[in-house]
C-alpha cells in the first residue's frame, strides 16, 4: 500500500523504534470510494425487503458479532 501511494510511513516520535502508518490523500479517497460502493450494494440488495427482514437481518448480525467478540474474548483468554 506504500508503494501505491495509499498509506505513508513515518517515524513514532515517542517510541522511536515503532513507526506511524496514516492514509495518503489517495488512500482516503479509495477508502471513500470503497465505502460508498459498499453502501450502494447494501441498498440495492434490501431495496425490494420490507423493514420486518431488515430487522430479523440486523438483530441476526447483533446476535452474531456479540457471539463472535465473546468466543474470541473466551479463545484469548484460554490462550493466554
């Protein structure tokens, strides 16, 4: 991504061996381009589903990212 010209690499000025990564104007707009894609996507795919799908779909992906974050949190934990 450096050498695309998206990210730009720079020393951390407190730990001198770590270094700072930021996106570039162009990885920015990337990142807004992709988004939007994203979003439009979204929107022509629950363009035809009546709000009881969209919120059966949303409470699924609540379900599934809390499930997700507390079987990783567990997994870590077992780990380490």
């Amino acid at each position: 991504m450096i050498d695309r010209g998206l990210v730009e690499r720079s020393r951390d000025v407190l730990e001198g061996r770590a270094a700072r990564l930021a996106l570039t104007m162009s990885g920015r707009d990337l990142l807004s381009r992709a988004q939007q894609s994203v979003d439009d996507l979204l929107a022509a795919v629950l363009a035809d589903w009546d709000a009881e799908r969209v919120l059966a779909l949303a409470e699924g992906l609540q379900r599934f990212t809390a499930d997700l974050a507390a079987h990783t949190h567990s997994a870590s934990s077992a780990a380490g």
